[in-house]
C-alpha cells in the first residue's frame, strides 16, 4: 500500500473509534477491537493475520502488565477497607495545617494513593476534603477541589502504579522502574507549580463565590448510591463519553477500618517497600550494579507482589478473614474492565504496528528532538477532547505511538510520559471525576469547570514545558 492509503486509513479507523464511543455510546473496548479489524482488513493483512495480529497484541500487553494492574487494585482495595485515606488525610491537615493542605494533599494522591481505583479514592477524600477547606477560608473550596483534581488526574497517567501509566510503560516497552523514576521526577514539579498557577489565579478573581459555590455539597453516600447504577464506562479517570451524568464503576459501600485501623505507617509501608525495590532495581542497573538478587526482588511483579502480601497481612490483623475477602472481592471487581481496556490497546498497537505506519513516518523526526514529544502530547490531548476519558486516551496513544516509537528518535519513557501529559487536556463533562468533584465538594458546573477542565489543563501544559528541558537529559 501507498504511504498516503496507510496514513489515511490509520485516521480513519481512529475516528471510527471515537464516533463509536462518542456519539453511539459503545463500550470503549468493543471500539477499540472493531477499530483494530478495521485497520487491518483496509492495511491488506487480510481477514486471518488480522485476527491474529490482535489476539497476540491483546495477550503480549497483558503478559507484561496484567499482574501489575491486578496487584495495585488489590492493594488500594485493602487500604480502603481500612479506612487507611481518611486517616491520612486528616494527618496531613494536622501536620501541614489547612493553607498547606492543598499542596501536600495534591501530592499524596498523586503519588502515594495511585494504587487506589480513583472513584472509591474520591469518594472517600472529598467529604474531608471539604470540611478542610472551611478552615482554609473563602477561597478553601476552589483550592481543595483544584488540588484534588490535579493530584488525581496527574497520578493516573505519570506516576507507578497509576492504571495509566502501566499501561503506558508496557505498550511503549518502558522498564516500570525507569517509569517510576522519570514520572516521579516529573509528576512532583508538575502538581506544585499547577496548584500554585491556580492558587494565584483564584486569589486574583479567578473565583466567583456567588457564581461557582453551592451553598450544601451533595451528600458523599447519595453519590455512592448514584454510582452503583452503571451508566457507560468505569475506567478510572474517564467515565462514559458522551454521557454527562454521575455515573460510573459501581463503589463498595465505603470504609469499614475507621480511625480505630491499624497505625498508618503500617498501612503504607508494604506499598512503600514495594516501590522503593522497583527504584531501586533501575538505580541499580543504571550504576551497573545488578546482580541476580537484586533483579529478582526489583522486578516489579515480585515488588508488588510483596507489597500485596504485606498489605493483606495487615489487613487480616486489623479486619480479619471477612475484611480480606471484601476487599479482594472488590478489587477483582474493580481491576477487571481495566485489564481489558489496556490490552486492547496492545492489540491496536499490534495492528499499528503491522500496517508499516511506523516506517512511514520515520524520516519525519531524524532530526529533531522536541517536535516528537511535541507530536505525542498533541495526539493524545485531541484523543482526550474527543472521547473525554484520560484512560481511555492514553492507552488509544499509546497504541497509535508504541510502533511509531523507534521513528521518533528518542527514549520510549519520554514518549509516554509526553502521551501522559497529553492525556490530562481538558477533562471536560465526560468524565466521572468532573461530576464528582462538582457534587462532593459543593460547586456550580460554572466552577467545576475552573476547578476541574481549566486546572488539569494547566497541568497538562506544565508537564509538556517541563519535559522538554528534562528530555535534554537524555
């Protein structure tokens, strides 16, 4: 096939995908598989390749990646069995005080709290999130929902175990502790600076009481019972395109830990331990100083592995046997659509791949460093305004990008931490954290859309400006 037929059958199977999920409402991954038969059939691989194209890159993405996803759940899970987030966040409202609050809550969302589903993590936080921001003042509501919004959507796509970004790391081949390095590098400065650009715009009139407050904050458990009717797609970070109502993945009923749990640090520490073995098996190897046991226990499904048994453990002596089987309950329920979604977006990689698009573009960026990363945060941020979901988006770019990567010329973690910071473009009225963060935390759709679209998007172009300079590293 001509270049031109190749180039345009890719876009055309793109936006394909996106009018099935947009404007017919059709699950994201049933989309995506037509989308990928589509290419392929109009690339000529014929009607057997095709199929087979598809099933290896389904089963390739979760061979790589399916443990991952299935540990993390599992242990945010058991931390919201024990009521681990609400005791935390009012340690750091103790320790930091209400006007740090929205710093350091930011950033422990964003980084610490990635392995809790971001629904149940919302849900949970924002009621305490709002009665801390009656003592910030009468900027305290803008503040806190901003903050919230930004450290959610950041941590999904730019921090381990971020459903995003192992969905990234493993469709781009990045080595999950190099992910976790660089996300970690970048995802920091990222929240800081974002929650600082808004904390100036809102003290500067950016804020409208009158117009972006509600007086009354829906009830958090009138939201839990609104969510557990299903409208569209519970995927974290998105929910159903094209569906601006609060609906999503069904919640379990809430905490059942309490403040009488388990001390925090013993909450915390397995999933510490489990991310500081994933760093270090990439300082190690970075220094060349590797050896056979310290790639054993740095290798991320053994990493997390222990992170999941020490965090059942805990959870079985502070709950017992019923609380255990709660939370692996709903953490199987939780991580399963995920799974799905992020090895279809293997399969349309595989797809991508086989059509030769990489080839084609690959003269395009021999020379030039910044336009790939430029070109990468720029497709993922039309994929997210047009389906409307940061998950969603990610992978789809990813899958578009992963046999484009060696064309582009530079290090696959900065095309998925570029595909990540694209992705956090406008979260607008299709997604689930939109409508929640408008309820829970008492604003207007007016206010929300400041707090919520303008915000993340601010985060989204600071993490671009700030990976260009952090690109010249490599």
């Amino acid at each position: 096939m001509s270049d031109v037929a190749v180039l345009a059958s890719t876009a055309g199977a793109i936006v394909a995908v996106v009018v099935l999920i947009v404007r017919c409402h059709v699950n994201p991954v049933i989309s995506l598989v037509l989308g990928s038969l589509a290419l392929g059939l109009m690339n000529r691989l014929g009607f057997g390749r095709t199929v087979e194209t598809i099933t290896k890159g389904f089963g390739d993405i979760m061979a790589e990646v399916g443990l991952l996803i299935a540990f993390g759940v599992l242990m945010g899970s058991m931390l919201k069995e024990m009521g681990a987030i609400e005791r935390l966040v009012d340690r750091l409202l103790r320790v930091f005080g209400p006007g740090r609050l929205p710093y350091s809550m930011s950033l422990t969302i964003g980084t610490l709290l990635q392995s809790i589903y971001l629904d149940v993590l919302l849900v949970i936080s924002a009621p305490l999130a709002r009665s801390a921001a009656r003592q910030i003042g009468p900027l305290g509501t803008p503040r806190m929902a901003a903050s919230m919004a930004i450290g959610l959507e950041c941590g999904i796509v730019l921090m381990v175990p971020g459903v995003g970004t192992l969905a990234l790391a493993a469709l781009l081949h990045v080595p999950l502790g190099t992910m976790l390095l660089w996300g970690l590098l970048l995802v920091v400065p990222t929240i800081v600076i974002s929650v600082a650009i808004m904390t100036f715009l809102f003290r500067h009139g950016f804020w409208d009481v009158a117009g972006d407050e509600i007086a009354e904050p829906v009830p958090a458990e009138q939201v839990r019972q609104e969510l557990r009717t299903p409208v569209g797609v519970g995927v974290a970070g998105g929910g159903a395109p094209g569906v601006p109502a609060r609906g999503g993945a069904e919640l379990p009923a809430g905490p059942r830990g309490g403040a009488a749990g388990p001390r925090l640090s013993a909450c915390f520490a397995p999933l510490v331990v489990a991310l500081l073995l994933i760093a270090g098996g990439a300082v190690a190897q970075a220094a060349n100083r590797e050896n056979a046991v310290v790639s054993f226990f740095s290798d991320p499904v053994v990493a997390l592995l222990i992170g999941l048994i020490g965090t059942l453990v805990v959870t079985r002596l502070s709950l017992g046997r019923s609380g255990v089987d709660r939370a692996v309950a709903n953490g199987f329920k939780e991580s399963g659509q995920i799974l799905i979604l992020t090895a279809v977006g293997g399969s349309l990689a595989a797809v991508v791949a086989a059509g030769g698009l990489g080839d084609i573009l690959r003269h395009y960026f021999e020379a030039d460093r910044f336009l790939p990363l430029l070109t990468v945060w720029l497709v993922a941020a039309v994929l997210h305004v047009a389906v409307g979901s940061v998950t969603i988006s990610a992978i789809t770019a990813a899958g578009i990008l992963a046999p484009v990567a060696p064309a582009l010329g530079v290090d696959p973690v900065l095309i998925a931490l570029a595909a990540g910071s694209g992705s956090l473009f406008c979260v607008h009225v299709t997604s689930n954290t939109f409508w929640l963060l408008q309820s829970l935390l008492g604003q207007t759709t007016r206010g929300s859309l400041k707090t919520t679209t303008f915000a993340v998007s601010v985060a989204s172009v600071v993490a671009l400006l700030l990976l260009l300079p952090i690109s010249a590293l490599f």
